[in-house]
C-alpha cells in the first residue's frame, strides 16, 4: 500500500510541477503559492511575494494552478503540495463546501480595509476584476453604449455584439437592462421571480449575440479584429488594448465586479507560514503595488490611501471608489447554491 501510495505522490508531483520532497512537507521557513503562471504571475511575485518573503523572512516557493481540480487531487491523493492558492472567487466558495479548506487565522491575517463580501471563515479576497461595457472606438467615439439598456437597443446602437459565456455577469446584465438598479441586483436575483425575469430578459438580446466568448483573450482578440462592434469585455483586456491608442471605449456604469481569492487548502504542511503571507500580501501597500503592477483592482481600499497609486492609474482601476459606484459585486454564493440549475438553464438559451 506503501508503495502505491508513493507512486500517486510522484505521479502528482509530476503533473504539479512540485518536487516529492516538498510534497506534504513543513519545514518551517517556507510556503508554495500556486497562482495563474505567466505575466500575470511574474506581476504578483514582483509586487506581493518578493516584498512578503523578505518581511518576513520565508522563502516563498511558486508553482501554477489551472484551477480547483488541482486542490482536490492534491487532497485525494493526500499529497498536498500547496499552502496556499489563488482561485476563482465561486471555486473558492465551492472547495470550501467540499470540506477542502483550512480556516483563515484571523488572529493572524488583518481584514482591515478588506469588505465583508470577500472575508471568509476558509478564504479570502486577492483582487477583483471588472467586466464591462466595450465599443469600438473608431465606431462610436465617445458615444458608445453606456448602460446594459444601451446594449440592448440595437435600433440606437447598431453593429455585432459579444458577451461573456457564463450565466453569472449575464443575469446580472440582463436585470440591469431590464431597469433594475445595480445596487438592487443581487436582491432581486434571490428573491421569487428574479430569476426568471433575467432570464426572459436575456431571451431578447441572446439572437443578436453574434459571439458568446469564452475567455478574456478571445474577447481582446475579437476586438483587435475588429470582428465586434459591442463588447461585454474585462476593463483589463480593453486598457490592455488601449496601450498605445484608444481602441476600446468602455464605461464603468454597470459594470459587474468578481474577485479571485486566497485559500489553504486541507492539509497544507505550512499553513502557520501560509497565514503570515496573506497577511502580508493582504496589507495596503502590498496591494497597491499590485494595482501598479497589473490592471486588477485591489481588495483592501485602504490601498488608495497609501500614495503609491496616482490619480491617473486610480481612474483607470476597476476597484477605485469612484469607479465602483455603479457596479454590481456578483453575489458568488448565490451561484454555489443553484449552479447546476442555472448553467444548463443557460447553456440551453445560447444554443438556440
């Protein structure tokens, strides 16, 4: 049994990229944070794990995620590599409903500046991201759809249309457009008939969907092309476009929130260490050089506070409070409670 159980140990450790010896290990000065990879994790060690290591004097070792399966194999094969891991806000809250996660030591990890919709008994906000309202600039100028009304009307404002494919963003679109203010959305979600009223509003716009996207690249690469002339689109897939010259326009006005968040999975070796490394990467300063680093928005907002964001970089960061004024957090529990039933609900709508 023995030896089965060390072959699954080398077998994940392979496909993780983790060496055997780190597998289930705690040796009291390190912690494996497991992030995104690429650009976007080169930003966060550069901002967030390089200052956290050298604070506290950890040695923070990285691998990359592809998303909660990862966690549960780890945990199933009781092999668990990571301390700590970053994931979707509604993965989060699924893997804790799955008994996956350690509890957040919030005798350690500060919440100070952090709001109550992304603090958990087992997970934490990271950072937040914005899907908005996009045109094409050449097209529209200034003058592009500025409400999910807007988007809706297609006599005002014509042209291709593309939308994110995932029934949460979409019914909060849909309510919107139907009149419901942002800060209501999420209450009419929950209450009687809520559901059934975005659906039917999504049934009108859904035969003028040219394109239901599926990831942030296809939708920058939609409008690089110009193959859409209106885009529900990631505010940092459109700055990212507009780098050298305006080519998306884009509104924050409902704009619809999510969050990636932190979490230690069940069994993690160095989870005493893993706590004072959210702590630190959860701090003001911590978070603000993120938001100077990468186009996502910090969660703590004390972040603004700290001088290191400039008013032109604050205006342009889906989490800065003038831009969240009118935008809808999603409600990521309210989608772990009736998945299931949504997204076949809503897969059956997009293929018609």
């Amino acid at each position: 049994m023995k030896k089965y159980s060390k072959i699954i140990c080398l077998a994940l450790s392979m496909v993780l990229g983790i060496g055997l010896g780190n597998i289930a290990k705690a040796d009291g000065h390190s912690v494996v944070f497991a992030s995104w990879g690429g650009s976007f994790q080169d930003a966060l060690r550069t901002s967030m794990l390089d200052p956290a290591a050298a604070a506290l004097n950890i040695t923070i070792k990285e691998d990359t995620t592809n998303g909660p399966q990862d966690v549960r194999a780890q945990i199933t094969a009781g092999a668990v590599a990571w301390d700590i891991t970053e994931q979707a806000l509604s993965d989060c809250a699924r893997l804790k409903q799955e008994g996956a996660l350690e509890p957040i030591d919030y005798g350690v990890v500060s919440t100070d500046g952090i709001p109550a919709s992304l603090i958990d008994s087992e997970w934490v906000g990271l950072l937040t991201y914005s899907l908005v309202i996009g045109w094409q600039a050449e097209k529209f100028g200034e003058n592009g759809p500025q409400s999910w009304a807007d988007f809706w009307n297609t006599e005002a404002y014509p042209g291709t249309r593309a939308m994110f494919k995932s029934v949460s963003h979409a019914l909060e679109a849909a309510l919107m457009a139907d009149g419901v203010d942002p800060m209501d959305v999420n209450t009419i979600l929950r209450s009687a008939g809520g559901v059934d009223r975005a659906f039917a509003k999504l049934q009108e716009i859904a035969p003028d969907i040219t394109v239901w996207y599926r990831g942030g690249s296809q939708a920058a690469q939609l409008m690089a092309d110009e193959e859409i002339d209106i885009i529900q689109i990631g505010n940092g897939r459109a700055e990212a476009l507009n780098a050298d010259s305006t080519k998306v326009g884009f509104t924050w006005n409902q704009g619809t929130t999510d969050a990636d968040c932190l979490l230690v999975p069940k069994g993690a070796p160095n989870r005493e260490n893993a706590m004072l490394v959210i702590n630190e990467i959860l701090s003001a300063e911590s978070q603000a050089r993120m938001a100077v680093a990468i186009s996502y928005g910090p969660v703590n907002a004390k972040a603004f506070e700290t001088g290191l964001i400039s008013p032109e970089l604050a205006a342009k960061n889906n989490a800065a409070p003038e831009n969240m004024k009118n935008q809808v957090v999603i409600d990521a529990s309210f989608y772990v409670e009736n998945f299931a039933e949504l997204q076949e609900r809503f897969d059956t709508l997009v293929q018609q």
